[in-house]
C-alpha cells in the first residue's frame, strides 16, 4: 500500500510538471502568434497607404488600386481583430469603419484619398493621431448619400 501510495504521488507530481510545461508553451505560442497578427496588420496598412500613394501618383488605373486598398484594409480588419487586445477595440472600431466606407461609399472616398493615406501612414508610424485622423475621415463622409 506505502509504495502504490508513494507511486501515485510521483506520477501526479509528473503529470504536474508536465501540465505546467504545456501551459508554459501555449502562453508563450500566442504570443507569438499575436506578435506575427500585429507584424501583418501593419503590413496591410502599410500597403494599403502604398496603394494610394501609387493611384495618386500615376492617376491611372483608379478601380484596380481602389480594389487593392479595400483587399487590404479587409485583411488588416481581420488581424487587428485576431489581436485580441483591450486597447485595441477602439482601433478595431475606426478600421471597420474605414473599411466600410471604402465600401459603401466610393465616389466619396476618392477625394479623401490623400487623406487616409496621411492617417495609415500615421498608423503604421505608430502614432495615435492616425486613428482619429481616420475617425474626421469617417465623420466627414455623408452615410446617407452614395
């Protein structure tokens, strides 16, 4: 009985050790994972900013690069989300809305292009005005025109 007893008290200090290692893992995996989310968010914004800065450039070619900056700003919508931060419900907030107007409202959103791509670039720079700069874009728009 004394060495069953001594038995499964070594075994569940094990499977202790081990349960603590895989947690261990696991938080050290997310972040990771939620640094790589930033990594690309940042990318999406930055080319989202890329891609206008390229239409206001050339001038050519408009529905191509007004297409890429809503693939993007709907790829930086999904990792900003996938962060999962508490901070960040707020910059979750004025991306959605960015991105909805570049949807719902695209013969609006052509003469504030120099403007959101000012405001991503602030983003990217990580500096907080880009995203109340994004939020006078947003306020700026008419949601009850086209």
């Amino acid at each position: 009985m004394k060495r069953k007893m001594i038995s499964a008290i070594i075994w569940s200090l094990i499977l202790l050790i081990a349960l603590l290692v895989f947690i261990g893992l696991y938080i050290d995996k997310t972040k990771e994972n939620k640094e790589r989310y930033r990594t690309q968010y940042k990318n999406c914004i930055s080319d989202a900013a890329e891609e206008i800065d390229t239409y206001l450039d050339r001038k050519i070619d408009y529905d191509l690069h007004y297409n890429m900056v809503i693939s993007y700003l709907g790829s930086a919508r999904s990792f900003i989300f996938l962060m999962e931060d508490e901070e960040m419900t707020e910059k979750q907030k004025s991306i959605n809305e960015l991105h909805y107007c570049f949807v719902k409202y695209p013969e609006q959103m052509k003469t504030r292009l120099e403007a959101v791509s000012t405001a991503l670039k602030d983003v990217y720079d990580n500096l907080d005005k880009g995203y109340d700069e994004i939020n006078a874009v947003v306020d700026s728009v008419d949601k009850m025109g086209k």
